[in-house]
C-alpha cells in the first residue's frame, strides 16, 4: 500500500477503527445491516458512518446561530462606579481595548470572540452542505477545515473567563464593581454548541463510498 | 502507535457482550498489524515510530499517531507536579487590584461564587467545569492510571475511567483560562493599579504540564493495559 490510488477503506475491508481505545477489529463474516457492533476493548459503539450525524450537527448548528445573535447583541457584563452604570457588550469591550491602547489585546479578544465563532459556523455549513451532497470537492482541504474547527473552537471561552475573573476581583463595594449581564450565557452557550457541532460531524463524510453498497461486499 | 503489539490473543475471535445478548455471533479480531483513520477510514500498516516522529494519513492529512515524547515516568512527574500547581492555581489570587488604598483580590473559586452569586450561576458552572473540574479530574485519572499501570496493574475501572478522561481532554480549557486571566489583568490595570498574583503563574505551569501531558495521548496507556492483561 504504497501508492494513494491503492488505498483502502476500513469499510471495504469490514475493519473498525475504535475512536476512543484505537483498537482496529475486522469482522470476519457479514453480518445484517444495523448490527451493534462495539470495541471489545472498551466497548464504544462501532461504525463506519455515526448515526444522525449530519442531523445532529445541523440541530447544534442552528441553536448555535440564533444565540449568536443574543449573545452579540445583549450586553455581557455592566461595570458601576459612583457616576452609575455601564453595559458592555462584546464590541464594546474590544472598542475599549483598542482606544486603551492594547492593540495586541483588541486584536486577541476580537479573534477569539468575534472571528472564530463566525468562522466556526461558515465553515460547519460548509462542512454539513458538502457532506450531504456526497460531493467531492476539495476534499483534503475540507479535512484540513474540520481539523482547525476542532483545535480552534474552545478559545472562544476567552471572553466568559475574562467576565467572570472581572467579577470575583473588582469587587469594590460602591466606588466601583463588575456584575455578569445574560450575555455572556449566551455567548458561553454559543461556544458549548459550536463545540457540540464540530464533535457531532462525522469527518469520514468528507470521503464518500463510489457506491453505498460496499459496507458488507 | 509506536511498536506492534505481539500477543498471543491478537486473532482470537471475541464475540462482545452485546452482540451475545442478541444472540448474533458476531466476531471482531484485533488486526494490531493496520491502522484505521480515525477522520476519513483510509487503512493503513502500522509502523514503528521513531522517538519525536508523526504518522499521517495518507489520503486526508490527519494525524494517526507519534513516536514517544515522554515516558512513563516523566508522565508520572508532570501530573504529580500538575496536581499541586492546581491546588496553588485555586488557593492563591490570581489578580491584586490597589483601588486608592482598598485591596481587592481574587481566586478562581472565589470568582466563580462571585458570577453564581451575581446571578448567573450556569456561567458559573460552565467556569467551574471547563478552568478548574475538568483539569483537575484529567490531572488525577492520569496520576490513577498511570501509577498503577508502572506498577504492572491494570487499575479497578480502567475503561470507565479512560472513557471519562477523553471527555475531560476535550472539555478542558485551561490554556484559554489562563489567556483569559492575561486579559483581565490588562484590562483591570487600565483602571486601578494591578499585580498578577501567584494564582497567575501557577496556571501558567499548570497549562504547560497539562499541554504535554495531552500531546503524549492516551495510545501507550490502553497498550500497557492490554499488555498486563494480555488481552489485545
Ligand atoms: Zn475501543
Ligand atoms: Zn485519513
């Protein structure tokens, strides 16, 4: 198996690769269509196609959409001095940075906040519009997206970290102090779906079967 | 990844508990000779692996395995070291405000209870779970299943507990906390004059260890496992 055009499918060839324990198990007989299969290592569910998986990655995917608009657009956290109260969203605390001076600080947080969110969801649609259209194009690349989805998601969670340290330290009675606003729920719950979608995809769906038969040849 | 695992029990058919409950006998062999990718299902020949070297997927990229990194001891060393620096991480502030002669400063559990009490007590817990829980339970299954396995025993709830450190790989930011902290002491020291505490440093060390500990993945412990318990 030296040259890519000789490469075979676990599927072709009735081999399981367990994603959890790494174990490859090859049945060797058919069995019927739907048949339970599971590690004997460690008993995860085996399959060359996880079920439901496009429609779970869409029902994520949706929930993740209409939140990003809350989340943008509510305030995420208000700060209170003796003048009064301000509320923060998402923009406007990159706006505070970048007027602050921390340009390197605006540009992280903008990143992580604004860009990876937005990206994460361009590049799930992509992913789950290709995939159900068995389409076969670009497909290294479109392997390449899934892999910068899964290491990039998690630092969106920059922005609800940063709130919540805000409001253990400044924590100065009347003269100043930090308070969460609903925001930040719904940015945290953006990034927890987003993260749920990009598990949900089945990146074995970028590679398409030339038949659907070949599952038990 | 690194070497093929000889074993008496390689071919043995073995019929799952499920699969026996149905009634069907289905067989699964081990085939420790082929590699399966996880991303796009190409089969591939194991390989050994040259210390520091990586497996890719010939047809989607993917990363199929690496060379070892750090033995077992060393792994041992990391997350002994990572479970003080956490214990440190959670004790002591991680930020110290000076507001006109008012001191104000906070750890990471006491900001937690700050955002609870503030109202909005699933932030909280998503705080909690992904910079501080998930962390710590990844730090000690990894002292738990490594320190038994050094000592040639497959550890009581071996599976379960491999099962729930995959969960808690996945699900465990302390790399973007420890960002976050950075962030918020800039952001505080534009308003009052601001120290990053000891909290800062140790989740700085913490976030090291636990990065290395993560890139050694979890292939030599199931292989360990397998070789103690001479099962494939
Ligand atoms: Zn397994
Ligand atoms: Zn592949």
């Amino acid at each position: 198996m030296s040259e890519a055009s000789s490469l075979q499918t676990g599927s072709q060839m009735r081999l399981y690769g367990c994603p959890t324990c790494g174990r490859v198990s090859q049945l060797l007989h058919a069995v019927p269509d739907g048949t339970f299969l599971q590690c004997p290592r460690c008993a995860t569910p085996l399959y060359h196609e996880r079920p439901r998986s496009l429609q779970r990655t869409w029902a994520y995917l949706i929930a993740a959409t209409v939140l990003y608009i809350p989340a943008n657009l509510l305030p995420i956290m208000s700060t209170s001095n003796v003048f009064g109260e301000t509320l923060h969203t998402i923009l406007g605390g990159i706006e505070e940075l970048r007027t602050g001076g921390d340009w390197l600080l605006a540009v992280i947080v903008f990143i992580a906040s604004i860009a990876v969110p937005l990206l994460k969801i361009g590049a799930l649609l992509v992913l789950v519009i290709t995939a159900q259209r068995r389409s076969r194009w670009k497909q290294v690349e479109r392997a390449q997206l899934y892999r910068m989805i899964e290491a990039v998601g998690h630092w969106s969670m920059l922005d609800v970290f940063v709130v919540v340290l805000l409001v253990g330290t400044i924590r100065f009675g009347p003269l100043g102090g930090v308070m969460p606003q609903p925001g930040l729920l719904a940015f945290g719950a953006v990034v927890v779906l987003t993260m749920l979608a990009a598990g949900s995809f089945d990146p074995r769906l970028i590679w398409p079967e030339e038949k659907d038969d070949t599952r038990h040849p | 990844m690194t070497d093929p695992v000889p074993s008496a029990h390689a071919h043995a058919p073995y019929a799952p508990a499920a699969a026996r409950a149905t009634g069907t006998a289905v067989a699964l062999a081990a085939r420790p000779d082929l590699v399966v990718c996880h991303e796009c299902d190409a089969v591939h020949e194991r390989i050994t692996l040259a210390r520091g070297t990586v497996a890719r997927c010939r047809r989607c990229n993917a990363l199929l395995g690496r060379g070892h990194v750090l033995g077992t001891e060393k792994l041992l060393a990391f997350a002994i070291a990572s479970l003080l620096l956490i214990i440190v991480g959670n004790s002591a502030p991680i930020v110290t405000l000076d507001f006109q002669g008012v001191v104000s400063q906070a750890t990471l559990p006491e900001a937690i209870e700050a955002t609870w009490a503030a109202g909005q007590p699933l932030v909280a817990v998503l705080t909690a779970a992904t910079a501080l829980v998930f962390p710590l339970v990844f730090t000690i299954l990894r002292l738990y299943l490594l320190g038994s396995l050094v000592r040639g025993i497959v550890p009581r709830g071996f599976v379960p507990a491999m099962h729930m450190l995959h969960f808690v790989t996945r699900w465990g930011m302390v790399e973007v906390f420890l960002l976050g902290t950075l962030v918020a002491v800039v952001r505080c020291a534009s308003l009052t004059s601001a120290t990053p505490g000891i909290g800062l440093f140790a989740y700085g060390a913490v976030t090291l260890l636990i990065t290395a500990i993560t890139a050694a993945g979890t292939h030599t412990l199931w292989k360990r496992s397998s070789e103690i318990g001479g099962t494939a």
